[in-house]
C-alpha cells in the first residue's frame, strides 16, 4: 500500500506541474527537476513493492500494479523524449 501512495505522489507533482502550466502558461517547470522531484517518491515505493512479493500468486497480482506504476514513473522521461520526437515530425 506504501509503495502505491508513493507512486501517487511522484504522478502528483507531473499533474500539479501540468495543471499549474494551464493555468499560468508563461511558467513552464522543467522536466528535468519535474523527474528528480518524482524519483524521490518512485525510488523509495519501487524498492518497497519490489520487497513486498511473496510467492503466493495474489500478492504477484497485488504488488504488479504500484511497481509498474513506479517503473512507469521513472522511465517518464524516455517517453518525454519519444513524443517530442514524434511532434518535431
């Protein structure tokens, strides 16, 4: 369950930054401190999803989704890079 709500705030601060680029649009945060700011959440719940498997095939289903939220919010920035390609086309 930690390893959940640590994901959750590591996406929170990208939506907080995106909402906040909506609503005054001459400030734009950069990705980069956006990223290490998330990694401080990512990092910790990863590690705590990652320890929290046990060998019964609930837990696999279980603990899958904040690890995969957690591995998701930390390769964030090569899908950032792959969508700014894709536009620049």
């Amino acid at each position: 369950m930690a390893s959940m709500i640590l994901a959750s705030w590591g996406w929170g601060v990208w939506w907080l930054a995106l909402m906040a680029v909506h609503v005054w649009p001459d400030w734009s945060p950069s990705t980069d401190v956006l990223w290490w700011i998330s990694c401080l959440f990512a990092v910790p719940g990863l590690c705590l999803g990652l320890f929290s498997f046990r060998a019964h095939r609930v837990w696999l289903l279980l603990v899958t989704v904040p690890v995969l939220a957690n591995v998701s919010l930390l390769s964030l920035p090569l899908y950032l890079d792959a969508a700014r390609r894709v536009l620049a086309l």
